[in-house]
C-alpha cells in the first residue's frame, strides 16, 4: 500500500492513470498530455508499474499501458473501512433524530408547535 500511496501522490501519476483508466494508450500517446519529456513520462510510467497500477503490453517496439484495477484494491480496503465506520455514525445519527422527531409529533397539538393560523388573535 505505501507504493501506491507513494505513487499517487505525484499529480502528473494521477493524470495518467486516469488517461488509461479506460482505454489502454501507447507510451507516446500518454507523452502527449504533457508539457514533459518522453523520459520523465517514463519514468512516472515505470513507478506506476512498480507499484502494480498499470500493466505493459509490448507490441514490437512499442508500449501499451492501462490500468490495473486491482493494483488499488489493498488502499481502497484501507479507506473504505473509514467510510464504512462513518456512515454507519451518520446513519446511527438519522435514526436517532427520526425517532425524536417520531416523538415530538406524537405530543398533543402537533409537539407544541403552532400550525398555520394559530398566531393570529381571536376577537
């Protein structure tokens, strides 16, 4: 997971993936999106690589890169334990004030509150 993290961290490695998230693209093609050289887009594809974000397809002398969804699998079990935990809270909170507000509105005139017309003064 501290690959990955490492990996992602550099803004220009999280273009890229995204570039081949859907799509695989050649070595140039992904070159392309950036005012970079060729070596240092290489350089990202090969920390990419190492960290198990991306495969490589060689075909001749060219190379293919997209992305390997499961290369994210360990950091995206790490922080869906997170958001598991706090949407558990915040559902834990819904109920909570859906059952006081089930009691409010069970209080004779409506919970104290006064409905429409109530604030008006009877002659």
């Amino acid at each position: 997971m501290d690959a990955v993290t490492r990996a992602i961290a550099e803004p220009r490695r999280r273009e890229i993936l995204s570039l081949v998230r859907d799509r695989e693209l050649s070595a140039g093609e992904i070159a392309a999106n950036f005012e970079v050289t060729r070596p240092a887009v290489s350089q990202h594809l090969t920390v990419l690589k190492g960290a198990g974000l991306l495969l490589e397809r060689r075909e001749g002398t060219r190379r293919f890169y997209r992305t390997r969804p499961e290369g994210m699998a360990e950091l995206r079990d790490f922080l869906n334990a997170f958001w598991s935990e706090r949407l558990g809270r915040l559902k834990l909170a819904a109920e909570l004030e859906q059952q006081r507000r089930n009691k409010l509105g069970k209080r004779p005139n409506g919970g104290g509150r006064r409905g429409r017309g109530d604030d008006r003064r009877k002659p």
